[in-house]
C-alpha cells in the first residue's frame, strides 16, 4: 500500500517512516516545512509532500491507499492550537480521505481520549480534542483504526506490548514501539472498525493483534 504519513516528522511519524522502508508498504511523508523532506528522503520514505492540516491538504491523499495519522500538537500545547491539529486538522483530512476514496485510516489517539473528564484538568483540552476527532471518525464511511497509546517515551522499542479495547491500568510506552504497532495493524484485517489501549507489555505485536 501507499500510505500517507500525517505528521511524519514527529518522533511517531519518523519512527513510522524508517521502519516502513523495510515493509511491504511506501510511505509518503507529508511534511509542513519542504526543508524537512531531506530528513523524510534519509529515513527511507518514498516520497514526500508538503501539506499543512490547518488548510486543505487533499492533495496529499492523490493515489494513496491508507493513511496514518500521527499529528499532534501535543499535549502542552495551548488549546486554540490542539484544536486546530488534532481535532479540526484530523477532522479535515478524515473528510478528504473520504473524498479521495481512501477507504483505510489509522488513527494515533490517546488512551483516556473517551473520558477526558477523569483525566489530570491540563490533560483535559488535548483529551477533548482527541475524542471529537475519533468520534468524527468512527462516524465516517472510513476502514479505520483507533490506537490509543498510554504515556510516550524516546527509550527504545522493545516490540513487547500489551493491547486491549481497555486497559485499567498505568504504564507507558515507547514512540517506537507505537509506530511498529501501526506498521503491523496496517495488515491485520481484524482491526478495521476497532479502537485499542496500548501500552508495553509482555506479548508480540503480531500476537497481540490477532487476539483482539
């Protein structure tokens, strides 16, 4: 598949973008700043694009089978600008890749992202942000997949997970592990129309998606 890559220059996308060069699938790479492409070109993508989810970017989408959203403005971020990517700018591309007839969407939410209410009040505003753009995309004709990762770290992936539709419990994960995951759910039919917590575990990635 040609796969889309929304926020490929983040520590998720450029994860995401090293490892699919060694896959079965070609990454596009959309990028904000056309700088960044070198960066994209080292990593192994097979192409970028230059496109600003704050504007109509449905021209990135152009031939693509599947996107990967893994923009984000983080969470310490004020709200006007979590807003503007990771609700309204998820909203817009959802919306263009129906458009484009791009049936397949992956989606990196955050574990909470239903609750925001019972998250710590400065996660709140990301958290709503969140949940409005998942509900739009639960709600779109879309083959999609919601991946809801607990807290993020830089150590190295370990490729030991532990996902379920719910985990009751605290922990952590590394951004590459997050991105392997995503690689690994772009093929497991099971998962289209199914939302998951995802934190590091004992289990596989390829074990674990199966017994979802």
């Amino acid at each position: 598949m040609r796969v889309l890559i929304a926020g490929a220059n983040g520590k998720i996308g450029q994860h995401l973008v090293r490892q699919m060069a060694g896959s079965q699938h070609s990454a596009r790479a959309m990028v904000r700043n056309p700088e960044q492409a070198k960066t994209m070109e080292e990593l192994g993508a097979a192409e970028t694009v230059v496109a600003d989810l704050e504007q109509d970017c449905s021209h990135a989408l152009k031939d693509c089978d599947a996107v990967v959203f893994t923009a984000g403005s983080g969470p310490h971020t004020g709200p006007d600008k979590t807003i503007d990517v990771d609700q309204n700018g998820a909203i817009r591309l959802i919306d263009a890749a129906e458009a484009a007839g791009v049936k397949r969407f992956l989606m990196v939410s955050s574990m909470r992202a239903d609750a925001p209410g019972k998250a710590p009040e400065k996660l709140h505003h990301y958290l709503r942000a969140k949940q409005k753009a998942d509900e739009h995309l639960r709600a779109s004709s879309l083959d999609f997949t919601l991946v809801r990762p607990g807290p993020l770290t830089n150590d190295p992936g370990t490729g030991r997970v532990e996902l379920r539709p719910r985990l009751d419990r605290t922990g952590s994960i590394p951004r590459e592990d997050v991105a392997a995951v995503l690689l690994a759910t772009l093929d497991a039919d099971n998962t289209v129309h199914q939302t998951f917590d995802l934190l590091s575990g004992d289990d596989g990635i390829a074990e674990s998606l199966v017994s979802l």
